[in-house]
C-alpha cells in the first residue's frame, strides 16, 4: 500500500507541492497515471474487503480518505494540471474516490453491525469504581452544629475574611494599644482602604460578624457565624495560621448568664454525648462581660483525667460570655432594653478532638490519604 501511495507522489511528482502541470503535459504519460490511480482503486477496495473490524476501518479511513489521506492528496494536486488533464484525472480521481466512500460506508456498515451483534456485557467483571469525594472533618463538625443551631432557631450567616481593622477589633473593644491585640496576631495587608487608610487584615476570629450582624438585622437576633480565621503563628502539630470557628450570638430582653450555659451543654451533649458536662471559668475577653471558658468533660476519658486532657478531665472548647453594653452599641443595639451572650467554638479543635486528629496542619493540606478517611 504505502509502495503505492509512494509511487504516485515520487518520482512522477503526483504528490502535493511536487506536481507540476508543465511536466505532466510535457509528456508525463497520463495512461501511466491513470493506471496509477486504478491501482489505488483496487488497492483499497481490497484491502477494504479484508477489514474486519471497526477499528481496522478508521485506520483505512484516515489512510485513504481522510483529510491528508492519499486520495485526497491526488485531488489536490489536480489544480496543476492543464485543463484537459484537469478534466480527464480529475474526473477519474473523483469518480474513485466517491466508489471507494460508497463501498467503504457498506462495509463499515456491516462490521458495525456484527460487532453490536456479537459484543454483549459480561455482568461478572469488576466494575470501575467511581471515586468519591469526602467532606473535610471541619465541614461535617460545621454541618452538625448548623443543624443544631438551626433547629433552635438561629440563622446562618456569613462574614468576611479579609476584615476592616474597626470590626475586627475596634468595634469589639479592642482599641489600638489594648494587649489583647497581642493574642491574636495576624496578616495585615498592605492596601489603603476607601478613606486611604492602611486598616485592613485578615480577621483572627469569626467575633467581628457579631457587630456586622447586629447592624444589619437588629435586635432581637439569634445567629451563628461558621468561618475561616487567620492567625500569624509559627506552625506546628498544635498551631495553623488558618482555622475555622463557630460564633454564635442570642440577644433578646433579659437574656442572662443561665441562657448561656444552657446552649453550651447543650452544645456539649450533641457533639460528645449525653453523659458530657459543661465547666465554665472566667475568662477576659474584650467584648463581653463577663467572660468564660467553656470546658467539657473530656471525650476520652470521660473526665478521669488522660493525656488528651493533660490529666484534668476537662477540654477548653468554646470562649464565651455576655455581649459587652460597648459590642451592643457598636451594633447599633440599646444596651438598657436588650442583652445577649456570644460564644466562639474553634471548629478546626472540634475536628480535632472527636476525630483524634493529632496535627492542626492536616485538616488544611488537601491530603486525600488524611481526607479518605472520613
Ligand atoms: N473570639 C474569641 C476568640 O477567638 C472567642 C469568643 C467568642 C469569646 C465570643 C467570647 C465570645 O478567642
């Protein structure tokens, strides 16, 4: 076949780029052309009659028929011939090329034919597995306490990561020089905002949609803010400067400390069962008032004391407290008519704990040998 193919292109020049009119009509024997082209004929029409399958076809098609097969690259050189030799080849390859198409559709129609015929699906092989994604630990903690959350009446909202220095802390009363500052550093950038001024950052905690919120829907409100903070920590096993936290705000008339606690151990009960118990220490933040820790029975020892909980039976998990009357005014709230507690769980800790997960780094890394396993 290819001997053909090639005896037509060279040396008669019947290939592209390399014919010339003038040399066919100089004397370049048109019945040694013709012959040619017959031969091509016959030469597919044989090797046609011999596929057997569909894929053996699409060989030949591409071979012969195709764009760049060699057909098509006699049709193209046919432009150089003389008129008379343009009318006579011309016709000839044609007149092949539109016999061979037809035969080659019968044919290809036939195999195709028996081939669905005779294939059939043996039910018993393997199937391909579809692979699957997984939620990242974070998200099914998320997912979970949204649901609880919801159940209870709050709404969901969200807030924005890269936050304005006055929301992050101002609004939360934490003024410039206050050392709470110092816990939660984290990565400034170095734009101006709107009024030209270097006052944005990446927010170290989901807190400042406490003040976004209230401004927005007022008081009564019950909201929880799931999200991504940043902190700018050296990482390791126990630190990642990304995290996630769950924030949460109720504020109505007469809202006290009790009301608190109870969303808390409820909390507690949810995520580490029913037997879990709810501690609560002071704390200081800035933005409430008071201010406590939220610790619960630890999950693997069930209070006795292991190394999960450095031998105290108890795991810090939530800060919390009562929205301070500064937070409420921020937020547009009158703080003699209403109160409120908030509280902020670091969803990225709960991950870890009810997981077992022994490195903060993993939840973020994108590992599906850590990912798979949930
Ligand atoms: N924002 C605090 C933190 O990131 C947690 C907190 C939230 C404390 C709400 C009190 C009330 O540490």
């Amino acid at each position: 076949m290819r001997g053909l193919a090639g005896s037509l292109r060279n040396p008669s020049g019947f290939g592209r780029g390399s014919i010339e009119g003038k040399t066919l009509s100089r004397g370049f024997p048109l019945k040694c052309m013709k012959n040619k082209l017959e031969n091509l004929r016959k030469q597919i029409l044989e090797e046609l009659s011999k596929a057997k399958s569909g894929e053996l076809l699409r060989e030949l098609e591409i071979k012969y028929l195709g764009r760049k097969g060699e057909l098509s690259n006699i049709l193209r050189a046919v432009k150089d011939l003389s008129e008379k030799e343009k009318q006579e080849i011309g016709l000839l390859a044609n007149t092949i090329k539109n016999d061979v198409s037809a035969k080659f559709y019968e044919i290809k129609k036939e195999v195709e034919g028996k081939e669905a015929s005779t294939s059939f699906i043996d039910v018993t092989l393997p199937g391909k597995k579809i692979e699957q994604g997984h939620l990242n630990p974070i998200s099914i903690i998320q997912a979970e306490m949204e649901d609880l959350f919801i159940s209870m009446g709050f709404m969901v909202a969200d807030g924005p990561e890269l936050e304005s220095d006055y929301y992050n802390f101002e609004a939360l009363n934490i003024p410039k020089t206050h050392p709470a500052r110092d816990m939660q550093d984290t990565f400034y950038i170095d734009k101006k905002n709107a009024a030209g001024e270097y006052d944005l950052l990446m927010r170290t905690h989901t807190s400042p949609v406490q003040v976004r919120a209230m401004q927005k829907y007022g008081a009564p409100l019950k909201v929880v803010v799931p999200g991504r903070c940043y902190r700018s920590e050296a990482t390791d096993a126990r630190h990642e400067h990304t995290l996630c936290q769950f924030e949460g705000l109720l504020i109505d008339k007469d809202i006290n400390f009790s009301h608190l606690k109870g969303v808390l151990e409820l909390v507690g009960k949810k995520l580490f069962g029913p037997e879990t118990k709810l501690r609560m220490r002071p704390k200081f933040y800035p933005f409430v008032e008071p201010g406590t820790n939220g610790e619960y029975t630890c999950l693997l020892c069930k209070g006795k004391g292991c190394r999960l909980c450095k031998n105290s039976g108890w795991l810090e998990i939530a800060g919390a407290g009562l929205v301070h009357p500064d937070v409420l005014r921020a937020g547009g709230v009158d703080p003699e008519k209403y109160s409120g507690f908030a509280f902020g769980f670091g969803l990225s800790r709960l991950a870890q704990l009810k997981y077992g997960i022994d490195d903060a780094r993993l939840a973020m890394s994108g590992d599906l040998r850590f990912l798979s396993q949930f």
